[in-house]
C-alpha cells in the first residue's frame, strides 16, 4: 500500500474505500470479458464473423491489459482482489458478454460486443469524474483506459452501421493509452 | 397503476430481500431483474429505494436506459 499516495487522495476528498470497489467491479469486468471475448472470438466464423475477428482480438487483448493496469492501482490506495474467483466474477461491473444462441448471428455478436463496450465507457466516464482534480493517477489511468473503451465502442459500432467510427485499426502495439501503465 | 410515497418506497431498497424499486421523475420503476441493480446497489454509489431524478442528471448515461426495466408505478409527491 503507498500510505501517503492514499492519504493525499483522501485529504482532496475522495471516498477510497468507494472508490477501491469501482476499481475491483471495473478490474473484475476486464477479466470477465477478456474471458468472454475468447469464446466470442473463437466463434466468429465465415465471411462476416472472419471480418470482424481481429477488433474483436485486439480488444479482447487490450481488456485484459486494463486489467493488468488497474490491479497496481488497487493495490496502492490499500485495496485487493477478492480470494475467490466466483465472487470476482459476481461483482463485475457490467454484465458477461456471454455468446448469443445463434453465433452466426453476426449482429447479435455485434451487440454484444458493443453493449459490454458502452457498460465501460459508463463506467470509466463514472470514475473519471470522481477523481478529476483530486485523485490525479487514478485519473490518468482511467482517462486512458476510457480512450481505448471508446475506439473499442467505435468500432463495432460502425459494423453494426451506426456510421463510420473515424479510425482505423490498430497499427503495430496494442494499448495506445494504456501500454505507459504496463511498462 | 400503484401509488408510492417517499417512504413506501424507501422499504423497496433490495436489502432482505424486498424488491428493487428506483424511481425517476415520478415514475416507479422495478429493477429487480438488473445486472447493474444486484442487492439493490448501483455502481457502488446508488441504492434503491430512492428518487434518483437529481441523481441521473450527474450519471454517464441517460434516461433511456430506464426502458430497459419496467414501470410498475408512480411516486406521489410530498404533501
């Protein structure tokens, strides 16, 4: 734990220990759908499942690398990982991204992939605001996790035709924003 | 469609095990059946059993989301 790093958090004014849940339920929902992502991605077969395999990759991945980031930070401000597994996965902040009855369904994947990314960008606008100004590395960490939750959202958005996402896909690393985290 | 006051629907906060009611703009919704809604908590920081109308205008997302829960009532206002 980095005591003065709390106790500076605390003195701006900031509920750590409500803060320490958002960031476990949060951790907890980029394991989970790391996890999901796998099946999601091993199921998109075909001309059109084949399209969209890749960002389905490369966000799959980058979930994960979110959690990878945010653990140090829990850790740091006195918080930690539930000792069970089942009790993580019960408390993610957004629900599993579980495969749709019909995996051909390539709209019905889509959605999926596009809600499970707006429950993050809610949730990652949600603790940007608690800590803007006060709690300026959890901040930072979360500004850029929500930059990769929104190029994710993006993405599949515009496969599902809601219009262009304005990007490209990634070229070279994944993690743009978060990789400084995981160095 | 039923009627709630303030404190009737403060009973239906999700602790033991009392159904999850939120209101919004006068309007009583269930949200007994949501992910974001287990043991009547929201986000770590919202509770059911409250008028969350102030509440949503401070939330990164929108009323809409509320069609995804059903209605079951209206909230009377304070006399």
């Amino acid at each position: 734990m980095a005591k003065v790093a709390r106790e500076m958090v605390e003195k701006a004014g900031v509920n750590v220990d409500q803060l320490l849940e958002i960031l476990v339920k949060n951790a907890s929902a980029e394991l989970t759908t790391f996890y999901y992502y796998t099946i999601l991605r091993v199921n998109l077969i075909g001309l059109d499942g084949e399209g969209i395999k890749e960002i389905a990759e490369v966000a799959r991945i980058e979930d994960r690398n979110h959690f990878e980031a945010l653990v140090p930070r829990i850790y740091e401000l006195g918080g930690k990982l539930p000792e069970n597994m089942n009790d993580f996965h019960d408390i993610s902040a957004c629900p599993p991204a579980k495969l749709p009855k019909d995996p051909r369904d390539i709209k019905a994947m889509l959605t999926v992939l596009v809600e499970a990314e707006r429950c993050a960008v809610r949730g990652y606008t949600n603790i940007c605001n608690i800590t803007a100004g006060k709690d300026h590395r959890t901040y930072d960490l979360s500004q850029a996790i929500l930059n990769e939750e929104i190029e994710h959202e993006s993405w599949f958005s515009e496969f599902l035709g809601e219009g262009p996402s304005g990007h490209f896909m990634r070229r070279g690393d994944t993690s743009p924003f978060v990789s400084k985290f995981l160095k | 469609m039923e009627k709630f006051t303030k404190q009737e629907l403060s009973h239906h906060n999700g602790k033991n095990s009392t159904k999850p009611y939120i209101a919004y703009n006068g309007i009583v919704y269930d949200v007994s059946d949501s992910f974001h809604w287990k043991d009547g908590k929201h986000q770590v920081l919202h509770q059911a059993g409250e008028d969350l109308t102030e509440a949503l205008q401070q939330a990164p997302h929108g009323e809409d989301l509320l069609g995804r829960v059903p209605i079951i009532g209206k909230l009377l206002e304070d006399e």
